[in-house]
C-alpha cells in the first residue's frame, strides 16, 4: 500500500454506484477497499457485512477488518453509498417492517461510515454519505425511506460542526440524488425518461475531484444532483 497515489473506502461498494465509485479510483491507481455484504473483485480488500448482525456488531466486525487491513495508515476518502428504496405510507402493513429495513441501510452504514472516518481518515480527507432530494420534503408514498434518508442529511450537519470527532480539516458532505441511471432502474422503469436520470459516472468523477481537493463545497453541505435533458447540475439545498 506505500506505493499508491491514495486511499478510500467504499461502502456500499458491489452496488452500481459503489462499482462505478471502485472503477473511477482504481482507473486513476489509487487504493480502494470496499465494504458490502457482497465482494466486489475489482478491490484490493473487501469488508463482508453481516445483515443478520446487530448495529454494534456490525460496527466492531467492520472498524476491526478496517484497521487490520490499514495497520497504520490513514485513508484519504470514506464514500458511503449503502442504501435502498421501499415505498409505503403509515397503512401499509408493511409499514414497520419496510422502515426498519430503510433505516438498517441507509442510517446503520452512514453512522459506521462516520465511525471509521473519525479513527481512519486523514486530517483534510473526506467523507461523503447519501441522502435524497425526496427527503427534503415531507414523502409520504414512502415514509421510511424519506425518513431515513432525512436522518443522514442531520447527520451530514452534526459531523461537520466544531467538535463532531472528526479529522481537523475533514470535509462532510451528502449526496441527493433523484434518480441514478443503474440497470436495476432501466429494468423496472423501462418507460420512465431516463434523460432525468443521473449517471453513475457524474457521481463517481465527482467523488474523484473532491479527492483531489478540486470543487470542493462548502463542509456540511447537501449536494442536489438535478439532471435534465442528460445534463446533470449541482445544487446545494
């Protein structure tokens, strides 16, 4: 790992949008540890969840794999991009069920996410983590879900304040997308318009210039990833 012109960690790193994150950095030699329930080959480590674990559990199994594979070294980059989607509103009768489910993938990760970059990350690194527009607002065809995704943008807020635990320097900001153009989305939404849907490759080279200290926004900052026409912009909520 000396040689390596940096270091991150993707969690949420066999989806889509964590490939596509893998993909970019490995394109530019960097390091790339990934964190998911699955492997994700394209890695030079791999950190398997355990879904049947507690919170806590999960926490030590994962901070634990972390720092044995770093031994003393710093990472440069945390993105988290571990999430989901389930509809329902407060009479479904899956309303629970799908809420606790938006909470274990979308909170659960974001909170460990934010437990390796106090202990892991660089002074001046970043740790990115993913909200949604949608939650900006009340979402109640999805209660959960808006809920959940509101929970990280607080978050997002609290690390980047005075004394949130984190690196000097650190850089905390969530992404807020609508819509990801992934293949999941192609295949059940054939008919949607997919030129309001948001590359991967936006997101992923987005990621890349915060890295290299290039367009980096404001620290605490809920980044609105509007796409139109195949144009995506950024907004800042």
């Amino acid at each position: 790992m000396a040689n390596v012109l940096g270091r991150v960690f993707i969690y949420g790193g066999k989806g889509a949008l964590g490939s596509a994150c893998i993909a970019q950095f490995k394109s530019k030699n960097w390091w790339v540890g990934c964190i998911d329930m699955r492997a994700n080959e394209a890695a030079d480590a791999n950190i398997i969840v355990n879904g049947d674990d507690s919170w806590k559990q999960q926490e030590i199994n994962i901070l634990s794999q972390v720092k044995d594979i770093l031994k003393e070294e710093k990472v440069d980059g945390i993105i988290c991009v571990a999430g989901g989607w389930a509809g329902g509103n407060s009479a479904d009768k899956d309303f629970l069920t799908n809420t606790e489910l938006m909470w274990k993938q979308s909170v659960w990760s974001s909170i460990i996410a934010a437990s390796i970059a106090a202990q892991c990350l660089k002074e001046g690194g970043f740790l990115s983590l993913t909200g949604a527009k949608a939650a900006l607002e009340g979402t109640p065809g999805m209660i959960g879900y808006g809920m959940a995704k509101a929970a990280v943008h607080q978050l997002t807020k609290s690390l980047a304040a005075k004394d949130s635990g984190l690196p000097a320097g650190s850089l905390v900001v969530s992404i807020l997308p609508v819509t990801l153009d992934t293949p999941m989305n192609r295949k059940w939404m054939p008919k949607a318009d997919t030129t309001s849907w948001t590359p991967l490759t936006f997101i992923s080279e987005l990621f890349w210039k915060w890295a290299q200290n290039q367009d980096r926004p404001e620290n605490g900052s809920l980044i609105q990833l509007i796409t139109k026409d195949n144009n995506t912009q950024v907004i800042l909520a």
